[in-house]
C-alpha cells in the first residue's frame, strides 16, 4: 500500500499520568517518536504528516446495535445464544469467541468510560484532518483501531503477564524486538540488574518501556503491519460500528 516515507503512529488514550501515550515508527521500523502526551500535542505531530497510518487502541465509536440484529446473528459461528450478547459491538463478541477479553462499548456515549469518550473524539478529529478508515485504497492518511491486548494475544499465542507488572512490560517489549521493532532489547535490561543495585534500590529501567507505551508501539506496529503485509493481518468487526485489526493472518481458536 505505502512505499516510502510512512510514518506509523500508535496512541493509547488508556494509560499514562497524562491523556494519551504515543508511539512512531518509520518504514524500517525505526522508532521516531515515544512519550506521553495532551490530545492537541498528539493531533499536532499527525497533522504535520503527509502519508502515515494512525493506529488509536480505543473504539471508533460507540456500540451501534448490530448484534441486536437477526441478520448478523444469523451469520455468526457461533451463532448467539438469544438475548445474549445484544450490548456487545460485533468486534468485541468475536474476540471473546477467541477467549480474548476485551472491555464492553456501550450503546451511549455519555456512559462509556472517559478514556472510550477521549477515543471517539480522537477518531473525529482524525477524520476532520482528512483521515480515512483503514483501508482505504490510494489513501494517504489512514485510521485504524486496535486492541493492545488483542495484539499480544495473538502475536505471543496466548494471554500474556498482565501488563502492570515488571514481567509483563519485559514480555510484551521482547515479543516487539522479536518482531524487528528497533526497541531496546528488554534482557539487555535483565543483565544490568545486579544484586548490589538492589541492595542500594537502584533499579536500571530506562530502557524498559511503560505499559502504555507498549500498548502504543504495538498499536504503531500493527499500522506498519497492516500498511506493508496486509496478507499478515485479520480484520474483526463491521465497518458501520468498528473494525479492530490484529497482527497475525490466522487466529488460534482460542487464547
């Protein structure tokens, strides 16, 4: 789809002590950009793009009733059980299918949780700079939506170490260095961490990211992903309520 000169942004509207983390990468794969940051700050960096692939780990929009439908239930398999699953989005029934958890979108935005309302305003402003919803063939700005932990379910096979904890955060960087993202190598970390610095308290974490800027490198690698080898990657949901995209071509049955 893209060639050159792409930048790959992911924005996390759920972690962080200010609003959004975010994370950039080029077309190598190279980090360009990483922190936290206000929504205008976020806004600023991709409207100074001229071709990039937005991914934003939030629901494009609120839950538009579509598996109230008797038309998409009837295609589903499994299908629903009936007045089960009514309150759910498409996306978000078929992940847990997967076994995969992920939070409930409610119908209303004023009841979703600040950081889904943060999200739906990010996606408008996105699409009010010229950003279509991926994909978009010969588009040069592009949004997608992602689910940070969807995204390492599926590229470490099964649910990972939750992701406050000192195990988790050096999981999920590992399986992006794996994946040729140019991150510190998180057991380069794990080698400076010496029985004299703990003694003395002194622990040598610069190098091992956030839990939010996990989430946002892994959203920014699944745009690279979806931009450069969209054979390698699986679309779940319905363009009318929101599509998340994940990092791998085939999903196990379950995680």
């Amino acid at each position: 789809m893209f060639v050159t000169h792409t930048t790959y942004l992911g924005i996390d509207p759920t972690a962080g002590q200010k609003p959004f983390s975010y994370a950039a990468l080029d077309n190598n794969l190279r980090l360009l950009a990483l922190g936290q940051g206000t929504m205008d700050e976020v806004l600023a960096f991709a409207g100074g793009q001229r071709q990039a692939m937005v991914a934003v780990c939030a629901p494009r929009r609120p839950n538009q009733g579509l598996m109230e439908r008797e038309e998409v239930r009837a295609r589903l398999n499994p299908q629903p059980r009936p007045g089960r699953w009514g309150d759910f989005r498409l996306a978000e029934y078929l992940l847990r299918q997967h076994r995969i958890s992920c939070p409930q979108t409610p119908a209303v935005e004023k009841d979703c949780p600040n950081w889904m309302q943060m999200g739906f305003a990010l996606h408008r402003r996105l699409e009010g700079m010229g950003y279509q919803a991926f994909p978009a063939e010969g588009q040069a700005l592009q949004v997608l939506e992602v689910y940070p932990h969807a995204s390492f379910c599926v590229m470490l096979g099964h649910a990972p170490f939750a992701k406050q904890t000192l195990e988790g955060r050096i999981q999920r960087q590992l399986v992006l260095y794996d994946r040729k993202v140019m991150i510190p190598d998180p057991f380069d970390v794990l080698e400076e961490i010496t029985p004299h610095r703990i003694l003395q308290g002194v622990l040598p974490l610069d190098d091992l990211y956030s839990q939010g800027e996990l989430d946002a490198l892994a959203a920014a690698y699944t745009a690279w992903l979806a931009a450069s080898h969209p054979d390698e990657i699986t679309s779940l949901g319905d363009p009318a309520e929101g599509v998340v995209v994940l990092p791998a071509a085939e999903l196990k049955q379950y995680y």
